[in-house]
C-alpha cells in the first residue's frame, strides 16, 4: 500500500498455454475504484516474485525472482528497470520509495561474483541512482565482509534506515537523506550502544577475538519508520557468550529511536518481542515474539 493509502499494488499469476508461469502487475486505485493489470508476462520475462512498495502516484515495485533486480510498473503500462550505479555487475533491489516518488532506497552487489566486492545500499534520486555512505567498520566494529541494505525511508525521504548483513549481525543504521551531501551513516540507539572485544572459541578449541555488541538491529522489515522520519521502531539486542565461548545467549527487547532527539526507549516490560512501527506522534507497535510475531500491543 502507497504512503498516504491511495493505491495497492500486487500481482496475479496464471498458467501460460504452455504450462509455463505468467504474471500480470495489479494495481488498485481506492479513491476512483479504478484498476489496472497489465500483462500477462511469461516468467521469462518478468518472473514476479515479491512486491516491494508503491509511491503515492501509483508507481508499482516487484521483485523479479529468476531475471534479477526489480521491476516498476505504473499506471499508465510503463515497464523500467532500475539500474544500478555505473560499474555496477549486480542488478538492484528496490525496497522502498518515498511518498511522492522522488526517491527509492534498496541495495545492489558491485560485483555479481562476490569476488571482493560488497553489497552496497542505494538512494535512486528521480531514477539516478548512488551509493549511501558505509560507515568505518560493522556492526561489531570489524571489517565489512558482506556490507549493508538500505531497506525504508520516511514518507517524506528525509530518514533512510538500513541492515548490516555479516553474518546474522543485522544492525540497524539510518541515514539523514541530503542528496549528493548525505553523511556517513549512525547506528540506530547509539546512545545505548555498547561494544566490547571478547574471545571466543571455534569447533575445534581455537580462539580468536571478537566483539560482543548491546544494539539495536533489524532484518528486513520494510515500515520501521514514521512518516516524518522522527521515530524508528527496532529492537534492543544483548548478548553474552555461553559455557565455552562457542557461540552467544541472546536478548531481544522492543525499542523505539527518536533521530530529533538522538535517544533510545527500550520497553523493558516486554521481552523476546520487537518494535514493528511508530507514528510521528510515538504511539509505537510491538509484535510479541522474535521468530515470529504471534501477537501485538500498541504503546505510547
């Protein structure tokens, strides 16, 4: 669903006279009642395989599972594929779009082979797309290996929130959007982040150092954010090594980020839970459990 409501996008797929797939782009404008599907497409085309958002002018995102990449769809029939910056091997995924259209934030690998290269987040400005600064280090203030997503921004495309993916480190990060001059990025709850150089042990008994990290992450969740880009849902995480060294007990706690204030409110009263969104005003909701959501409070 758009931003503000007015349209919903998806797909309807079909079998093809050759028992193959096809799949036609739906989208539903609610205020006139109007629909429009295109296609069918032949899955050789345009495989469809998860839609990612909608902006407020209809413009719809789905992902193309077999071909790479995502594919936007307007109202009008118009097909584009997003690109990727130049140099660029990998084709890129779009996650989220601002209200107006203006501007779409996903992800790209800069070397399809992985040979060396790292996957990087992208901000698309009126369809030119640029990379989003990495900070220094990861989440654990080590090396990137694998690198970071930017997965929502704010109705208003002023807040870009993001992943880091080492591994299931998954922090959360977040950038103040200002084009070609946005700054490196923050981690969400800095002011309650602690990282700490520990050593663990591998299988076999060998040590090696690491950190142990208290923050806040996120995974692929695409509405964490409030429209104006002042709050943040996430989730505060802990961790302590177990008996051995051999891997970590974890933690996890809903907590929600104010990016004006730059402080944290982990919501201690509920455990092994997450903050799923927060309006402007701070009314926040939390899903109850981590692996999955089997039920949810509202709080202010």
């Amino acid at each position: 669903m758009s931003p503000n409501g007015r349209f919903v996008g998806g797909y309807a797929a079909s079998v093809a006279p050759d028992d193959s797939w096809q799949y036609s782009p739906v989208i539903t404008d609610l205020e006139t009642g109007e629909v429009y599907e295109f296609g069918p497409y032949p899955e050789a085309i345009h495989f469809l395989t998860q839609t990612m958002c909608i902006s407020d002018h209809g413009v719809l995102f789905i992902k193309d599972g077999y071909n790479g990449g995502t594919v936007a769809f307007d109202t009008e029939g118009n097909i584009t594929e997003p690109r990727s910056p130049e140099g660029y091997k990998g084709k890129p995924t779009i996650e989220a779009t601002s209200s107006d259209g203006k501007y779409w934030v996903g992800y790209a690998n800069d070397d399809i082979l992985s040979e060396g290269g790292l996957t990087r987040p992208l901000l698309w400005t009126d369809g030119i797309p640029a990379e989003l600064p990495f900070p220094d280090k990861n989440f654990r203030n080590e090396d990137f290996r694998v690198g970071i997503m930017a997965r929502g921004i704010s109705a208003n495309g002023e807040i870009i929130y993001g992943t880091s993916w080492e591994n299931s480190d998954f922090g959360m990060l977040y950038w103040v959007n200002n084009g070609e001059n946005t700054a490196k990025p923050r981690w969400v709850g800095e002011d309650v982040r602690e990282v700490t150089e520990i050593t663990m042990q591998m299988g076999d008994g060998t040590e090696y150092k690491t950190h142990k990290v208290y923050g806040c992450i996120c995974t692929a969740e695409l509405t964490k954010i409030s429209p104006s880009g002042k709050w943040i849902a996430t989730t505060y995480r802990t961790e302590e090594p177990n008996e051995g060294g051999m891997s970590f007990s974890i933690t996890q706690t809903p907590a929600f980020y104010n990016t004006e204030t730059e402080t944290t409110i982990i919501v201690d009263e509920y455990s092994d839970s997450t903050g799923m969104y927060v309006t402007d005003d701070g009314i926040a909701f939390i899903g109850i459990g981590t692996l999955g959501v089997s039920s949810a409070v509202v709080y202010d």
